[in-house]
C-alpha cells in the first residue's frame, strides 16, 4: 500500500448527505485516497445531537457537538448543516484558518458568496460547492472549467425536483396541485415546510448560482425575478397538453443585449410553458436538468437526481478529491471570476413570448377589438386559438375562449399588454398567463 500524506478533514452536519458521505468514505477511503494522492483521515462530525437517528451509522467517537474545535487543525471542512447561520460563520472561521471548505449549501452560496469567495482568495483557499446545485449532476465544474473557453449565451434549468414532480403528475396522472404535492410530501420530495419549493425560492437560489458562474458576474439572489408554481391550474395543464406544450418550472439565466444595445444578465425563475420535443419536456419525476447553450458548443444538457443523500454526496466527495488534490500539489486556490461584471437587467426589460387565455363573448367585433389592444403595445400575435365555451343561457351571450400566442416582446410591453386586457369591456376574463421558453 503506498503510504500517502494524511489530509484531516471536519464534516460539519450529519442529516441525509453528511451520513452519507460518511458512509462512502468508509467503503471506498483508500480508493478516494489513491485518486487523489493523500490519505482522507476523517478527524470527526460535528453535529447538534449525538444520539439523533441517521441513515448510515457514524462511529460515535468521531461524533461531537463542537464544530468550532473541530476545524481547527482540519486541512479541509465539508459543510453540509445548510441554511445560513452558523454555516457562515463557521465557513469563515475554516477559510480564515487555511482550510478549503466544501459545501452543499445554496441559500449561503447565493445570499454570502461575494464574502465567502473573498474570504478564501485572501487565504489562498478554495470553496467547492459542487452539490449546491442539482445535487448529483456535475453543473458547476463544466461552467467553471470545461466551458471556459466558451461563450454561455443561455441556461434552462429544472433544478427542483420537488414542483418537477408535482407538475409532472398533474401532466401525466391529472393530479390537482394539492394532490400531486401531497404525494410529493409523502414520498420524502417536498419539506414539512414546502414553500421554499412551490414559490421558487429554492430555484432562484440556484439561478444566482448558475448565472454568477456562466456570465462571470456576481449575481445576487435579489436580482432573480421569482414567481413560484401555486397558481397552475388543472386546466393549464391541460391546455398547454393540447397545444404541444409542458409546464416546468424553469431557472433562466441569459446573456441578453438592452434597448441600448448593451450586454446584461437575466436571471429568473416562473413556470413556463416548453414545446414537447424540446429535450427539458423529457425530464419526469423528481429528476433535475440543466440546459446550456453556448456559442460553439451548442446545445447541451446535464440530468439527474438533483437530490437524495448518496446523489448528493458524490457530488461532495468529488469536491473532496478535487480540495485533497490541491493540498499535495500546493498553491493557492483557483479564484471566483466575475470580472465580466454585467448589468443585472430587471425583468421589464427582458424579451420573451406569452400565451395568453381570454374568456370573450362570442359576438362580432371581439377578435379586432382584442387584436386591437396588442397592437397598441406594440406586440406581435402569432397565433390565435379559439374555441366556443359556452352556448349562453337565454338573455346571455355565449362565450369563447381565445388562446393568443406572442411573438417576441418585452416583458414590460407584454404585461401592460394583458392589464389592458383585462379592463377591456369585451374580455370576460384573463384566464390563463404563461411564458413560452424553449422554442426557435
Ligand atoms: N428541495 C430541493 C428539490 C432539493 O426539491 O429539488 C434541494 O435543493
């Protein structure tokens, strides 16, 4: 056996990942330690109760409730407690001692990251967060390094798995959202708590994420517009079926050019109608997928389990190779880039398409006086669908339903466009708004 200098590690949080990543430590340490030239000696696992139940036993004397001892004297800290207090402060702690730290944790990456990366290049430490994004699929590394010589011009990411099961069965099985987040609760998807999934909190964190590292830009997690999944309907759904489309709720990151013709970044997070060929309409169940259009690349897409302790701990023991390689070979870390430092453009100034549904009343004059309304706003119909609702009852009109489809416009167009719709004495109601995403 080939004697290899010790690296100490500290793993902070034992829940579903840090058990985990224990486990296969155990089951595959020399291996993990031949790839990355230095022996992986797991010093101890800081948690807040010892005796806790976990999903892979850890020997009790590497356990303790004293995470600030514990780092001291690591050569590298893995961080899997999550949420932002006192993962920062103990990651800050680390870095300040020279240790690389390695995380899971997105809700600190996108709120604390400008501190945290500083932090680490002050040291010439690293911080890994591999698995803070689609848990197993390997996305950070490929925009950090494998696309560095590209030109990322767009993301489409389903990177929560929770609301892509739920849409998936209100699709596929006709489940109402309640129901189809009621499974999702059950099978262990959703939190007690699922907000952070169905309003999209979640997504947006990992948008900031993805949009800082493909656009070299420090983007904060207040600039990603947000809209979360509550309002799908059964009947959207459906109708989104009929029309060859699939609702997912999508993390969007784009390079975009202003009115002005300068260069911006977009990040934002809304559930969005994509065509059914496109390839992210394939991705079912819990499943995770980023979409990447690059300049010379062209399209590709990274899937996966975006969750789940052993998924996400491959991630973390990649990250712990990658930090224990560092250490044999010296230096200081590799820095964040942003020195692309784009404008972070607001969502007004973003172009897209809509489909919008109006419940009208089927007399003569309807069509021109709704067609009227978008060519006020300057915005170009596509397609226009329309289908009889109701027959009206004695002394009442019939309705109709009228499915319009956008070309291109600005979102501010595009909004004051469906307002004035919805004031105009020939619309009924505005019954459905969605955005139309990855079409030519
Ligand atoms: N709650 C997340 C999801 C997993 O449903 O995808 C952790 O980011």
């Amino acid at each position: 056996m080939i004697e290899y200098r010790n690296l100490r590690v500290a793993l902070l949080g034992a829940g579903s990942v840090g058990a985990q990543v224990v486990a296969q430590l155990q089951k595959h340490g020399e291996e993990l330690a031949n790839r990355a030239g230095a022996g992986i000696e797991l010093i101890g696992v800081a948690v807040r109760d010892i005796d806790a139940p976990r999903t892979a036993e850890i020997p009790r004397e590497l356990l303790t409730t004293d995470a600030e001892g514990l780092i001291v004297g690591a050569d590298i800290v893995v961080e899997l407690i999550g949420g932002l207090e006192p993962a920062r402060t103990l990651i800050l702690e680390a870095l300040n001692s020279g240790a690389d730290v390695i995380t899971a944790n997105k809700a600190l990456i996108a709120t604390h990251g400008p501190e945290l990366f500083a932090a680490a290049e002050q040291v010439g430490a690293q911080l890994f967060y591999e698995a803070a994004v689609a848990g197993a699929i390997p996305i950070i590394r490929p925009l950090r390094d494998s696309l560095a010589g590209d030109q990322v011009h767009r993301i489409l990411g389903i990177v929560n798995g929770t609301t892509n099961y739920i849409l998936d069965r209100m699709d596929l099985e006709g489940q109402s959202l309640e129901e189809a987040l009621a499974e999702a609760t059950a099978l262990g998807y959703a939190e007690a708590d699922p907000t952070a999934d169905i309003e999209a909190y979640d997504a947006a964190q990992k948008a900031a994420i993805l949009a800082s590292l493909a656009f070299h830009t420090s983007v904060p997690i207040e600039a990603v517009y947000r809209e979360g999944i509550t309002a799908i309907t059964g009947e959207q759904v459906e109708a989104a079926r009929r029309a060859g489309y699939v609702i997912k709720l999508l993390a969007i990151c784009e390079r975009m050019i202003d009115a002005d013709g300068d260069a911006g970044v977009s990040a934002r997070v809304y559930p969005a109608l994509v065509p059914r060929a496109h390839p992210l309409a394939a991705v079912h169940g819990a499943k995770n997928a980023v979409f990447v259009e690059a300049e010379a690349a062209g399209d590709l897409m990274f899937y996966g389990a975006g969750a789940g302790g052993v998924e996400t701990a491959s991630a973390v023991l990649g990250d712990l190779v990658s930090a224990a390689r560092r250490h044999v070979i010296g230096g200081p870390g590799i820095a964040e880039s942003t020195h692309g430092d784009l404008p972070i453009l607001p969502i007004e100034s973003v172009t897209t398409r809509y489909q919008i549904s109006l419940l009208v009343n089927d007399q003569p004059g309807v069509l021109a006086a709704v067609a009227t309304v978008f060519n006020e706003h300057g915005v170009s119909v596509e397609t226009v669908h329309q289908t009889v609702s109701s027959l009206g009852a004695e002394g009442e009109s019939a309705t109709a339903t009228l499915v319009i489809g956008t070309h291109e416009a600005s979102e501010a167009s595009l909004a004051d466009t469906v307002d004035a719709l919805a004031s105009n004495d020939t619309v009924r109601a505005v019954t459905s708004v969605l955005r139309v995403e990855g079409s030519e």
